[in-house]
C-alpha cells in the first residue's frame, strides 16, 4: 500500500504514475536557511529572487531511469535579473510558449553532485502547460544526466522521501533490501530506518565475530534472550548458498504493546548477516514485514 505519493513539481497534486516520478525543490541551495524576508517570489512559486543572492527560475529536469521511468525533478536555474523580468512578463501570456534561456543549475542532487551543481544549462518551453524544460547541459560529466539511462535503483534511493515505486536500497557491506512504497528512508544510531505513519521497518548489518561458525549457530547467539514464540509465528527457511532466514512476530496482546511487531534475520555462510525490525498497525500488514525481510540481499563473495 501506498502512504504517501510525490507531487507533482507545477502543480502540487499527488502522482499515482509508476512510470513518471515527480520531485520539486522548494528553494535553490543558495537560498536554504536564509530568513523568509530574503525570499522575493515574483507572483507565481516558479521565479524568484533572494535577497543577496540572485535570481531563479524554477524548471524542469527530465532523467530516463531503468524499467521505462522517467524522473522528472523541479529543481531551480540561476539567472540574470533581465532574463527573471522577462519571464515575469511572459509567464501568463501567450508569449511563455516561445520561452528561452540560460542559466546556471542550482541545486545539489544526488548521484551527480557537484557536477552537476552550477553547471550551465538551457531550457525552454515545451508545453505551455509546465514549468521550462532543461534541454541542455554544458558540462562533460553532467550532461550524461540528459542523455543516459540511470539505474532506477540507483538514483531513487538516494532521495529519502517516499516513492510510488518500490526500490532496493544499498545498505553496505554488500547488503540491500528493498524500501517499498510510500515510505520515507533515513539512517540513525547505526539503522537503516523506513517509515510510513502505519509502520516502520529498521535494518541493522551484523557480523559473526567466531569465525567460521555456521550461521546455525550463529542464529543461535542472536536469538539469546529473544522470546519463545508459538510455532505459528516463526519462520525458518534454508538458502541455497548455505545461508540462512529466520523470523518470529509478536502480536499486542504477547507484549502489551500498541503494534505488532516483526524480527528477522538473514545469515550468509561468509559470517556477514543483516537484521531486521518491523512494526505495523494492521495483522494483515505481516506480510509487507515478511515480503521486506526476505528482500534483504547478499552479493558478496563467500
């Protein structure tokens, strides 16, 4: 299920499209912190100009990612103070359509940085309806973000913020998992959080300090102390690489406590593990705890 959706970067309206994701910048970089005396819109959110700083307009940044997605970012471009008047002057009137300019990029977005952070760009209006369209970058390396085909793993999990889609998620040590839609991602006191307003996930790598002891008994160590569960609520599956899974939920009325609540494990043979715990409001949410546990990945060498 679905929490929480982006919206759209014009008009603020949620998006359902899997295959069109839209992200908006509320402010250019230069302009984060900065008191709200400094901001200065000119009539629409789309042009602004801060105080000291500059001028902006807000555009459009298409990116092609893998599985026929497209990202589509609302970011900001910096420009002169003639080319933010004009656009003042035309943003309601036929003229808009014919719209040109360039600019300078002016926000940081991850995975390409500082390449792509104050590099030159051109835009214009391809559909009167929207915000002008980045159509070119001047820059070697951030170029690439028009013309390639990002990894739509890769480029979405670096934003924290929740997804129509579902994606995997690097969680280091050659561990992933995936962070399924609608939640919201965050990394605190050495976890891997995902969170909606009706459950939370928090993911945790392990590492066997015995060496060479099976993950068995590894398992064995980590459960030390773990309640004795009835057999309905546990699950253990052997993997083909010799690894292993385990799990075991608690419902409110085993702990008193107002959620259900999910803990798993997965064991690789190398001694390298990853844990995870889940809480959700609804019993039938036990599967979306089940599915995200056993999407926890290893694909390092043994």
């Amino acid at each position: 299920m679905t929490t929480h959706l982006p919206t759209c970067s014009c008009c603020g309206d949620a998006l359902d499209d899997e295959r069109r994701i839209d992200f908006g910048f509320n402010l250019p970089d230069a302009a984060l912190g900065l008191p709200g005396e400094a901001l200065l819109p000119l009539g629409v959110r789309a042009l602004l100009r801060v105080d000291g700083v500059g001028s902006f307009i807000r555009c459009l940044l298409p990116v092609r990612l893998s599985h026929d997605t497209e990202l589509v970012l609302g970011a900001w471009v910096e420009v002169d103070d003639s080319t933010l008047r004009r656009a003042h002057e035309l943003w309601e009137e036929p003229g808009y359509a014919d719209f040109s300019f360039t600019g300078t990029f002016a926000n940081l977005i991850q995975p390409w940085g500082d390449d792509l952070l104050g590099a030159e760009v051109t835009t214009r209006v391809a559909d009167p309806d929207e915000l002008p369209v980045v159509t070119g970058v001047r820059h070697p390396v951030a170029a690439r973000v028009l013309t390639e085909v990002w990894d739509r793993d890769e480029v979405l999990s670096r934003f924290p913020y929740p997804l129509p889609v579902d994606v995997r998620t690097d969680l280091g040590d050659h561990w992933s998992v995936v962070r399924t839609a609608g939640l919201t991602a965050g990394f605190a006191d050495g976890y891997d959080r995902f969170t909606a307003p009706d459950r939370t996930a928090a993911v945790s790598l392990k590492l066997d300090d015995v060496p060479g002891r099976p993950p068995a008994d590894f398992l064995t160590a980590l459960l030390s102390g773990a309640p004795d569960t009835r057999p309905a609520q546990r699950l253990r599956e052997e993997l083909p690489d010799g690894g292993l899974r385990y799990a075991f939920w608690l419902t409110p009325q085993d702990h008193g406590r107002p959620r259900h609540e999910f803990y798993g494990f997965t064991l690789h043979p190398s001694g390298s593990g990853a844990g995870i715990f889940c809480t959700h409001e609804d019993p039938a949410t036990l599967d979306w705890a089940q599915r995200t546990w056993r999407s926890l990945t290893y694909d390092g060498v043994s």
